[in-house]
C-alpha cells in the first residue's frame, strides 16, 4: 500500500514537472515567433521555475493522491499565464502584439470558470485546486495591472496589489482569515477585473474609455473589499472568546 502511495505521489509531482516544461516551451515558441529580449525570457522563465517550485511543495504538504482533471486545466491556465507575464516584461523594451497579448489572456480568462465546473463534475474540488485557482487570478490581475498603468497612471497597481494587501494584513489582524458567506456580487467583481483590465490592456478603446472601464474596476473592487472587510470585523471574535480560560471563568463568576 505504501509502495502505490508513493508510486501515484510522484506521478503527482510529473505532472508540475510537465507543466513547467509546457511553460519554457511556450516561453520559447514566443522568443521565437516575436524576437522576445532578455527581460520577457528571464522573467518567463523565473515563473515557470518559481510555480512549478512552489506547487510541488504544495502538493507535497497536501499528499494528493491524483493531480485531478481540473488542476490541470488551472495548470494550462497558469501556463499562458506565465507567457502573459513575459510578454509584459518585454513591453518594457518594445511593444507586444497586441494580437497575441489579447488571445493568451483571453484564453487564460475563459479557462478559469472551466476548471471549477470539470471539479465539481468529476467530485474533484480539493482545498489546494481552490487555492492554486485563486492564486493563478490573482497573479493575472496583477499582471494586467502593471501593463495598464504604464498607459494610465500607478494608481491603476492598487487593483492588482489589493489582495495581496489583504493578506499581508490579515497577518496583523488574523480575524480577516475568517471564512466569508457566499457571495455572487464578490464573484462578480472578481471575474470583472481581468475583463475589463484586458479591455484596457487591448488599445481597442479610447483613451477616455478606457480609463472609465479601468476606475470603475478599481471602484468595484475597492467596494467588494470594503464589504468583505466589513463583515469580517463586525463578526470578528469577541473578547470573550479570544480570553484565556482563566479569565473568562473569572467574568462568568462575577
């Protein structure tokens, strides 16, 4: 039995491995197809090695028995993520084709209500799919971001750092860690952003247009996290609950 474990625990870790590999191949069918510099392969390739390093060790610590089909569908997602971020890197030198910028990121963004539904399908949703997901979106948005503020200004950074900031906050105050309800506005918001930030990113739309589009996803964004964070305090533990034993017996005997 234990010989199967570890037999189906490294076919687990083959499968990242042939992703990052998915991911230097692309990396090098762009370099080649758009005469790719040292900035946007560098920094495609720190992507690739950085994810496949830091899903392994996930996988690792959350001892998956089977990849699961809709891991592998976020793993293709992250893929032409991770060409998204180098064509990004590279705008810093010339401009990308606007063609191929919009289609990978398109892609990326139709696949990520895909991978969801196949886990719910196959019984598959895992707590480490649900994070790699969210983890993947993120890194998009963020991505976008950088490119869009480099038309628009630095602010248009606050919609991609915003999560990031949510988490690094939550280590202040561990009550954000809490678990939301369900919501279909926060979903909406969510799914919102790489839209309207690749309409931005696209140059199909005016100037004005496009900041529009762009300060109402930030608009929205800064609403759902302002809810969000909202609720988390006003039902945050009460003192009562955070206090050691010892003194909650003490106020319950006064």
């Amino acid at each position: 039995m234990a010989l199967n474990n570890t037999y189906e625990a490294r076919l687990v870790q083959q499968e990242t491995a042939v992703g990052a590999g998915v991911q230097i191949l692309l990396l090098a069918l762009l370099g080649s197809a758009i005469g790719m510099g040292p900035a946007g392969l560098l920094t495609g390739l720190v992507f690739a090695i950085a994810s496949w390093a830091l899903l392994s060790l996930a996988l690792h610590r959350s001892r998956l028995r089977s990849f699961g089909p809709a891991n592998r569908v976020t793993l293709g997602r992250a893929t032409l993520v991770g060409g998204v971020t180098a064509l990004v890197a590279d705008s810093f030198e010339s401009s990308p084709p606007v063609t191929l910028f919009v289609g990978l990121t398109a892609v990326a963004l139709i696949l990520d209500g895909v991978d969801g539904k196949v886990a719910r399908r196959t019984g598959t949703s895992t707590a480490l799919g649900a994070r790699f997901d969210m983890e993947v979106d993120a890194f998009l948005i963020l991505v976008l971001s950088v490119y869009v503020s480099m038309s628009l200004g630095p602010w248009v950074l606050l919609i991609g750092a915003m999560r990031y900031g949510f988490v690094a906050a939550a280590r202040l105050w561990p009550w954000l860690n809490a678990p939301l309800p369900p919501s279909t506005a926060r979903k909406t918001v969510a799914a919102m952003q790489g839209v309207f930030l690749l309409m931005a990113a696209s140059g199909f739309f005016p100037y004005a247009a496009t900041l529009a589009v762009t300060a109402t996803a930030l608009a929205a964004l800064v609403w759902s996290f302002g809810r969000d964070i909202l609720w988390l305090y006003r039902n945050r533990p009460s003192r009562v609950r955070q206090a050691p034993v010892a003194e909650v017996r003490e106020l319950v005997a006064s």
